[in-house]
C-alpha cells in the first residue's frame, strides 16, 4: 500500500524550500538523528502537509503558519514495526494506535492472521477498513496460512491460491503474511506452491517464519520467493540468515535471545541494511506499561547495540524492508512522520508527529483516536461442556492400566509417555501433572474436546481458557481439575469469547474478546489492568520456568505448524511428520 502526497502539496513543498510560501509547521533547534550517514546535527524541519519539504540550517528560514521550538531534542524518523500481530494486543485497532503512536511508532506492517484464522476474508476487510485515517500507518499483509498447519488442525477458514491471487491484488494488500507451513514448502506441495505462486506473480513482498530451518532447508525457503524471517533463536541463527540474504526483523518478544544476538550483531564490520527490528506479539499489560518498538529499542541498547544503530533498523532499514521510499528518513520529500526525544539511549520521547501533524506529546494522544465499528458475530460456536468433556479418555478400555501418549515441554516440545490407571474408561491423572484441552469452536468441525496429559508443567492450581490460541484460534484449556476446567471453558464461551482463570474452585479473573474471540471492546488502560490481573492469577496457579515456561506459552503449545507435539482439534499432532497419534500407546 503506497499512500502518495498529492501533488499540488509537492508544488507547495517546492515554493515553501526556497522561502517563496511559509511553511504549515516548522520545528526549530531539533538535533537530527541522520540514519543514512550515521550522525547527529542541528537542523530545522520545514514541513508542508504531510511531507517533509525542507531540512536546513538553524535560522534558515523564519516563515511559517505554526512552529514549535524543540530546544535541542533529538529528532529521529518515526518508528517502524516490521512485523505485528495487533490482536496480540486483544485492542481494537483504533485503541492500539492510541497507546504505540506516543510511543514513537508511526508504521506496522500488521499481518492479521489472527483474524483471517476465525473470520477469514472478512478479517483482512476489517483490518483494512479499521485502520483508515488513523495516527498510526496500518500496512496490512494477506495471511498465508489460513490454517497454518493443514492437516493438522481446522480453523475457521481456509485460503487457497485462489484466494491469496484475489488479496494479492488489493491496493491495500502490500504482501504475502509469514509463510509458516515450511514443510509445506520444503515439500513443494501444491497447495503451498499455488499460494507462492500467486504472491510472486503480484510482485509484492513475501514475509517468512522460518524457525529452525539452516542449511538447504534455508536455501530452499529463499528460493521460494520468501525473503525475512523474525523466528530468529540466537545469534548464530541471525548470522545465519543475514548472510544468507533474508531481512532478518529482530523481535522483541523472545528477550532470553536478543543478548546472543546483539553480541553476534556486534562481531560484524558494519550493522547490515537487512536487519530490522520488529514486536511480532505483545500483550496489552506489557504494551502499556513498558512499550513496542520503543522498548525493543531500549533494551538492544542496553545489550550493547549502538544506540543510532538500533534507531536505524526501526526506521531507513525497515523502510528499505517494505519499500517505502517516502518513510525512514528526516529528509525532504519524506513522510513527516518524526520522533522528538530528550535521551538517545533510553527511548525517552517527548513528542510525536504523524503525517506532518502533531499527534503525540508526554506520552499521550494530543486528540482522542477515531474509532471503526468492528464485527460483533459470535464466533464461539460451542455449546455448555461438562466436566466430563475434561477427562482423559482411553479407547478401548474400561478399567486396568495403560501406557499414554504425553506431550512434554513448552514451546520446544517431545513426546513422552505416562503409565497411568483407568477407570471407567478414563485415565487417573497423576497428581504432579496436568492436562491440556482443545475445542474447536468455529463450526467447522466437531467440537468435543481433545484432551491430552502435558509434563514440565507441574501440577495446575486451578485451570486457564482462552479462545485466542495460536493459530487457529480454538478454545484452549489447562488445569488438572475436570469441573475447574469446565467452568473457565464455559466462562469463556459465555463472553462470546475471552480468557478466564480459575482458582479455588471460582473465576478469579477473566477478559472478554466479544470481537473474533480476541478483541476487547474497552479501552487500553481497562484492557490492560484485567490482563495484568489474569497473568498475575495465572501465575498463582501454574508455576512459571522463564525463558520456554511461561504465561506466552499458554496461547503457543498448540502452533502445530512448529516442529515437534501439539494439541490440536484433531488430536495429537506431530509439526516434524505431520502425524495425528493416538493417546493409547498399550494397555498393560
């Protein structure tokens, strides 16, 4: 999506230059932060419409309709995400603006794959339909993998090449989302090859999510068309694909790597244009409280990345990535999207200025954000469940013992087995593990339970819900207790969709998504506080183990498209060979 200055602005622009009209806003006593040469200078920013039209001297030129005098701050372009699923945030479009643009993020490339997973085309619609005329420039990608893992699991829609051609060719589609069926690719399947066959044929841009992969494995996924990757694991790994030729977009949202790579980063002789920065996921409490792209920013200084460095890969370099040549540079003839900051090193911003207008001063909204009607439909397509829909059930079996199939691990999982006692048909769970459940809840498939026993996760105190689990979006549960899973999966299907924590027996905190099952209708500082409420909660009743254990994890275990075991809707699923295995490996 390209978003041109009309011209007659551009003719205005050429006269304001040369001191032949005033200029609509000039920012006086500003130090540049220049991210093409490298260096920070004083300079005053003439501005006309939403375009930068003049980057002078001190002094220079007086004429202008309004100026701001920004007493030496340092002006740097407007920050870029390269990479973001806003429904992470569980913020309305209009909300999420509200809280990133004062924080110095004036551009996402957003890929709404969250969505399109529950709603299908209707998700990229509202995506683009919500983001118009707002603060922050939404760049909306088609999501590749509607479901991400075929086979595996079933979502609530289905994109075929077909439909990936059609969304190719809306002006307001600027890519194809991360692919992330990689053995789809790998494996040359057909439906993976129509599907990059129709993202090529537009000539946009291809976005990957190529984790693990090394090797002839990597080379293949390049010469598909797919040209960045943000599932970077350490610092070997962004070496790896930085030479290699991906546009590497480093993430905020897996802290424990960002060391290893800033320490990779730096044994270079110069900071790569292939390298961005980008949040890919963040939670509402965080996102409010600490920050996006400013604290990703933040804390790759503080591992040791020059600061203007850093400032480059959110800004010139992430533009270079979506090729916006009218974004990433304090320079004529540039978007007037500018941050103003007091301190380099610590991201410290004073004021924001979006399309040449001021948007944002102390960390707040000069002007509340205008908000879009979103879709309402009750996309929690499952009835009322009982406790016994929380059981493990052996097939085949009435009473004995049995050896189970368990997934052990968060996030980087194996198979593992349990011996366990059957009653009745169903497994005693022993007491120092828990269980996971799937429910699918779209109406495009059965929606009993799939319930399996989880290890490396200790005893659950309690039970979690919620209807936002990547990538397909069904309703997933832990706890250990039947009946206390049931009550936080019927609180959840009872809000239209949400999140809900049991503890003793009660809804100890909960957050309704009425909106896909993932989207809040409040406001950001209310959306936050109940779900700081529910991580802290969470947090009494499953005991965390950073960096792999923790409250992220919960809405990830069943990303079957990831190596290794998952839970899905369709049972136990294997990502590596793309199996469903029974939960009965042998009675005894």
């Amino acid at each position: 999506m390209f978003d041109p200055v009309p011209f007659e602005i551009r003719k205005r622009a050429i006269d304001a230059a040369q001191s032949r009209a005033p200029f609509d806003l000039l920012l006086r006593g500003a130090r540049i932060a220049n991210v093409a040469t490298m260096e920070i200078y004083e300079a005053d920013i003439g501005i006309v419409g939403p375009m930068i039209a003049s980057v002078h001297a001190p002094g220079a030129f007086t004429e202008a309709k309004e100026t701001h005098d920004l007493a030496g701050l340092i002006v740097t372009p407007g920050f870029i995400d390269g990479h973001v699923h806003v429904e992470s945030s569980h913020m309305l479009p209009h909300h999420y603006a509200s809280v990133v643009v004062p924080q110095g993020t004036t551009t996402i490339f957003w890929d709404p794959h969250e969505l399109a997973n529950v709603i299908g085309l209707d998700g990229i619609r509202y995506a683009i339909a919500a983001t118009r005329n707002l603060p922050l420039r939404f760049i909306v990608q088609a999501s590749s993998c509607v479901p991400a893992a075929p086979g595996l699991e079933i979502s609530g829609a289905d994109f075929k090449a077909d439909d990936i051609r059609e969304l190719m060719s809306w002006p307001d589609v600027a890519g194809l989302a991360e692919v992330m069926d990689m053995r789809a690719v790998l494996e040359a399947q057909p439906r993976m090859m129509g599907i990059l066959e129709a993202a090529n044929a537009s000539g946009k841009i291809i976005e990957g999510h190529a984790r693990e992969l090394t090797g002839p494995g990597l080379m293949a996924y390049l010469s598909a068309g797919i040209s960045a990757d943000h599932e970077i694991g350490s610092g070997d790994d962004a070496l790896e694909k930085l030479r290699a030729g991906f546009t590497v977009e480093i993430r905020g949202s897996h802290d424990n790597v960002l060391p290893g790579v800033v320490e990779a980063l730096n044994s270079l002789p110069v900071i790569p244009t292939n390298l961005t920065i980008c949040t890919d996921d963040v939670f509402p409490d965080y996102l409010v409280a600490h920050g996006g792209i400013n604290d990703v920013l933040r804390r790759l200084i503080r591992y040791g990345l020059d600061p203007l460095q850093a400032i480059r890969c959110a800004t010139i370099n992430n533009a270079i990535r979506l090729r916006r040549d009218d974004l990433g540079l304090v320079a004529a003839g540039r978007k007037a999207d500018l941050v103003a900051l007091s301190d380099l090193r610590e991201v410290k911003i004073e004021s924001v200025y979006s399309n040449g207008r001021h948007v944002a001063k102390g960390g707040r909204m000069i002007e509340p954000v205008p908000a879009y009607e979103p879709p309402l439909d009750n996309t929690m397509k499952v009835a009322t469940l009982s406790a016994d829909d929380f059981r493990v059930r052996v097939l085949g079996m009435t009473n004995g013992r049995a050896v189970l199939q368990t997934i052990k691990g968060a996030r980087f999982n194996s198979w593992s087995e349990v011996e366990v006692e059957v009653r009745d048909g169903f497994a005693v769970v022993p007491p120092e593990l828990s269980v996971m459940a799937i429910v699918h809840r779209h109406g495009r498939n059965d929606p009993k339970p799939q319930v399996a026993i989880i290890e490396g996760w200790e005893r659950w105190r309690g039970a979690f819900a919620t209807s936002y689990s990547h990538d397909s979006h069904n309703l997933i549960v832990y706890g250990h207790d039947a009946a206390e899973m049931a009550l936080a999966a019927n609180t959840v299907i009872g809000m239209k969709g949400g999140t809900a924590v049991v503890k003793d027996g009660e809804v100890a905190a909960s957050l309704a998504y009425p909106v896909a099952g993932m989207l809040s209708l409040d406001g950001p500082e209310e959306v936050g506080r109940a779900h700081k409420r529910i991580v802290e909660v969470a947090g009494e009743i499953c005991a965390w183990q950073p960096p792999y254990r923790t409250f992220k994890a919960l809405s990830g275990q069943s990303l079957a498209c990831n190596p290794g075991p998952h839970l899905t809707d369709l049972g136990l699923t294997d990502g590596t060979t793309k199996d469903i295995r029974p939960t009965l490996i042998r009675a005894l």
